[in-house]
C-alpha cells in the first residue's frame, strides 16, 4: 500500500455530469478512475459534485445553481483545484475560472499533466510537450486576457500585434518545431525496429494498470518499473525473451484509458508504431477490475484507430489474485452480474471461447504461468514457422522452472 504524503498533495474536488449518453452508474465509474488519476498527478480529492443535465452547459458546464454550490464549497474548505470529469471547451474554461476562482482542470489536462510528470526520456517529453502545446493552442485567450492590448515601442507601431497573437505564433512555432524534431527520432526508431533482425516481435498492450510491467518483468527476469499507478510506464521497453529455446522480442507500451486525448494518440504515434508493426499482441486485462469489460472495449477501439485490431492476439486476464465477488446462499434469486460472477464461472463465459487464445493468471504469484509460456510459445512458433519455414525443427518446448523443480 502506498503512504499517502499529505503535506505534497493538492486539495481538489470532482466534477461530473449524468446525461443521455452517461447514466450515473457509468458515471460513478468515471469519477473512480478520474479519483486515482488526481491522486497520481498529487492530488486528494475532497468531494465529488455530480448534475444531472441532458448535455454539458455552453459556458460553465454545469448549471448555475451546481456551479455557485461548488463555489461555496471549495472557499470554505479553501480547496485550490476543481477537475472536470470531461474535456471543457476554451469558453468554458475561461468562463469557470473567472466564476469560481480557482484553478480549472480538465480530464484531458490531467492526463497530460500526469504524462508530463512521468515522461522519463527525451523521446517521450517530446512526445508529452507537443500534446501540451496542441492542446494550449485554442486556450491561449485564459491565460492573457490582462495583457490583451497594443504593445507600443520601436517595431511595433502601425496594425501592431496583441500579447495573445505574439505567444500564438511563439507556440505554433515550436509545436512545428516538435514535429520535425519527432519526425526525426521516428526514423531512428524505425531503423532500430529494422536492425532486430528477423526476430518474431510481441507488443503488450492494454488498459493503464494492468499489470502490463509486472508482466514483463516475469516474463524477462527485468526490472521494468512497475507501480500501482495510472501511466508508471510511458517510455517504450524492448526486452529479449526466451520460452523454451525460442527467442522473441518482447516490447511493454504506454496503457490506454477510456477518453484518452486525442493530442497524446497522435503526439504517441511512434510508441504506437511499436504496437502497429509487432507480430503479435497480448492483450492484458485486470479482471479484478469491475469495468474490465469496458476497458478491453476501449483497447480494441484504439487498436482499430492505429489499425493493428486484425493482428493475432493472445487474451491474458491478470490479477486473478486479486479477484473477489459476492455470492449469498445457492438458492439466492439475486440476478447474476459481474459483481457476484465467481472466477470458474468467467472461464466458462465468452472470454475463454473467443476467437484469441485465453488464458486466467496472476503476474504477482505466477500463478498459471506454465499454461501462459505454453500458448506463448505456440502462437510464437505460428509466426516464426510461416517466416521460416525450414527451421521449425530448431525449437521445442520446455518450461525452464518447471524443469528446475523437477531436477
């Protein structure tokens, strides 16, 4: 468990809105994991504050009335942060800031703040700054309209140009800047991907906190960094594995969220690439997790985006050690949900019968690893045999720690 330091951290509460499109369960699901995304960029989260509207207000989101309680609110309990559960529009934002007081934070904000506190490498600040700026660029008129105003001076006589329209143009400049600095570290990395030779390669892909790092650390005796936080892996992992005596590369990625910003999908684009050109996925799922369902749905929607959803995939449903569920007496009429669903009854549910190769087991523990390695290795050898051949004869399959146990 993580000891929460309170000193470091910033007073904030949630906003959200129940609408057409988003019932207060789905809600409330939302607001848990914008909850653990505050708490990751160094937030507590006071309160939560939720209005039923059937779309977003134009200027304040909310209502006036919701919008004058949460003033109330957070300058009695001197709250300085309030985050929006969705992304507020320029008007929005400036009309929210002037009302309330304090700063206004977005979904897509925070996720871009959180990227910027866990981009490790020169590539993936890169990465990170061109999303902020991308982002900025429209809600430049927030942050200066104290200086909306002629400048006067030597060079700056006749049309003149405003403070906003001067950092428009610094900014658009070095968004172009970014670009072409990325465009740059993309050829080296497409030529590293080319210099690993003729190596099958397997990308790990999945929701944020799955387990995806813990994962590769078992599979590759590493020391990935692995920390029960959204985003703790940003920069791209490629490790060589061996199963049996076959050799692959095995690559863990930046995990996925539902309304991930379209800035960090483009800004991403060459992470994703490493998803885009492997041979074969393994989709990770934290099956503990009460929206799992969801979040394999808002995986494989990112997977078409990229166009990497027709790659062969291996479904691997982690944290199985983590798996609990509420079930009353056998003769309890209570309908069955994914709540009260034991693990032997998921096994026998669609995930285990779809069309990818499915498999339960715990990263932590190891549990059920030998069955993982085992439909690794075989979907593994699919790819190296229709590349080579005449060379299958090469590799068999043996469990190196069961070997161990075994002698």
């Amino acid at each position: 468990m993580l000891e929460k330091k309170e000193h470091s951290y910033e007073k904030a509460v949630l906003v959200g809105l129940i609408t057409k499109d988003q019932d207060e369960e789905k809600l409330q699901e939302y607001m848990d994991e914008l909850e653990f995304l505050a708490y990751t960029a160094g937030a507590t989260v006071e309160k939560r504050f939720t209005q039923k509207l059937s779309q977003p207000d134009s200027k304040t989101f909310v209502g006036s009335g919701k919008a004058l309680e949460i003033k109330d609110y957070v300058k009695e309990n001197e709250i300085g942060t309030i985050i929006f559960d969705d992304e507020l529009s320029p008007s929005q934002l400036k009309n929210l800031e002037r009302e309330l007081e304090v700063k206004i934070l977005d979904r897509t904000n925070l996720i871009l703040d959180i990227f910027a506190q866990r981009a490790q490498t020169s590539y993936a600040r890169t990465q990170v700054e061109l999303a902020q700026y991308e982002y900025l660029l429209p809600r430049l008129t927030r942050m200066w309209t104290h200086l909306e105003r002629q400048r006067g001076g030597i060079g700056m006589r006749g049309p003149g140009e405003t403070e906003i329209e001067t950092d428009r143009r610094i900014i658009r400049d070095r968004i172009s800047l970014l670009k072409d600095k990325l465009k740059i570290i993309d050829k080296q990395m497409a030529t590293q991907r080319n210099n690993r030779g003729k190596m099958v390669r397997v990308a790990l892909v999945g929701y944020t906190n799955v387990g995806k790092s813990t994962l590769m650390n078992a599979l590759s005796k590493s020391e990935v960094f692995a920390e029960n936080k959204l985003f703790a892996t940003l920069d791209t992992t490629v490790r060589k594995v061996v199963i049996g005596n076959l050799p692959f590369l095995l690559t863990d990625t930046v995990g996925f969220i539902r309304k991930l910003p379209t800035q960090l999908v483009e800004s991403f684009k060459s992470t994703l690439d490493e998803v885009r050109e492997a041979d074969l996925l393994i989709h990770v799922v934290d099956i503990s997790h009460e929206s799992f369902e969801d979040h394999i749905d808002s995986v494989n929607q990112i997977l078409q985006e990229i166009d990497a959803h027709k790659k062969p995939m291996i479904m691997v449903f982690n944290k199985i050690d983590d798996f609990s569920y509420e079930r009353k007496d056998d003769d309890d009429l209570t309908p069955s949900t994914k709540k009260n669903i034991s693990l032997e009854e998921w096994t026998k549910t669609w995930m285990a019968k779809s069309k990818f190769p499915t498999v339960f087991i715990s990263a932590l523990t190891k549990e059920n690893f030998p069955e993982m390695k085992r439909l690794i290795y075989d979907e593994v050898m699919k790819v190296h045999i229709s590349r080579f051949p005449y060379n299958d004869f090469l590799f068999e399959y043996f469990d190196e720690e069961e070997e161990e146990k075994n002698n």
